[in-house]
C-alpha cells in the first residue's frame, strides 16, 4: 500500500493531498462513530477533495449543480440548514465521510477502483458493523448499496437510496429523508443526534 501511494504520488497529480488521504477515519474513529456515510471515490478536479465522501471546502466555487447541492436540499426538506460544503464538522460529530477508493487522478474518476484500497475501506466498514454500538449506514446508489452485505442489519440501521447526484437524486434521493431517520434512531439506542446544520 505504501508503495502504491508513493509511486501515484510520484507520477502525477492525484487527489486528495497526500496528507489527507486517511482525514476521515483520523476525524472519525472508531470509538467515535455513529454514522456512516460511504462515498464511492475522492472528487478529480484540483483543490476540491479533502479526505471526506461528497465533502469539500467552502471556499470552492463549482460552475454547475453537483451532490453537496442535493444534499442540502434535501436537508433543507428535512428542517435543517447546511449552506457550505465543507462536511467537516460532522465528521466531528461522529460521521465517518468514507469513500471506498481514498486516491484519483486529476479528472480521471475511479481510476484507483479495484486497485489496493477496497480491501481496506471493505474491512473498516465490517469492524463498525461488527462494533456492539448501534451504527447508521447510509449507501447511496448502486455502488454505495452493495456494501449492505457486509452489514449486520439486525443491530445497525440501513438507509439505502439513489445517489445525489443530479443524475439520478430525482430517482429515490430527494424525500428519502436519511438525516431525520438516523437522528431518529440515534435518540432511540441512546446516542445524540448529529447536527447536521453544522
């Protein structure tokens, strides 16, 4: 894995820093986690990815509609306020923002899949599910949803839907509702909710 990292490093542009590379399981441990958000791999575009799914800095400008945007206005739906991008603040909450491909080239999206990183991101997710704690897992779209195998269901709440992407938020994203039903079920196993204004 070290190797790896080194020589895509070395070779050209790849997102996120290097130093952010593990930012969400360093933000969110394990002891730490409520929530699970998995993200399929970092954004491509330079300045953009910052180590978190779907998550990236405020002070970036995009020039057309993306998921942060979605994911607003369905928290808006929701009753709650999210106006940045910067999801910073939940993962210190206890939301681990986990993409399972952690590297991309510049404007090259899931170049790195199936290359080292699934093994790893595979097995973070199976240890939070095999953690006592109740757990919220939220798998958005396809690739996202067929982590739901390595997920103990009987003790941990699944929340599938379409991704927010503005391919397909329309197809089941938008009135799913996933940051009420984990508050929810938070509150019932004892936990408090996230934030999500924040």
């Amino acid at each position: 894995m070290i190797e790896f990292i080194n020589q895509t490093y070395q070779e050209g542009k790849v997102y996120p820093p290097e130093n952010q590379i593990f930012r969400a399981i360093e933000l969110t441990p394990l002891a730490q986690t409520k929530v699970i958000i998995v993200g399929q791999d970092p954004y491509p575009q330079p300045g953009k990815a910052q180590g978190l799914a779907f998550s990236y800095p405020a002070t970036f400008k995009v020039n057309r509609p993306d998921s942060i945007v979605n994911i607003q206005k369905e928290l808006r739906e929701e009753g709650f306020s999210k106006e940045d991008s910067d999801l910073t603040a939940w993962a210190e909450q206890g939301v681990l923002l986990l993409n399972a491909v952690l590297t991309v080239p510049e404007f090259t999206s899931n170049a790195h899949a199936g290359k080292i990183w699934e093994p790893l991101t595979d097995e973070i997710i199976k240890i939070a599910s095999d953690d006592e704690r109740p757990k919220v897992f939220i798998l958005w779209g396809g690739f996202a949803r067929k982590k739901a195998k390595l997920i103990d269901g009987s003790k941990h709440l699944i929340l599938e839907a379409a991704h927010p992407s503005p391919l397909s938020a329309s197809r089941g994203f938008f009135g799913s509702h996933p940051f009420s039903k984990t508050n929810e079920f938070l509150v019932e196993s004892g936990q408090s909710p996230i934030d999500w204004s924040k």
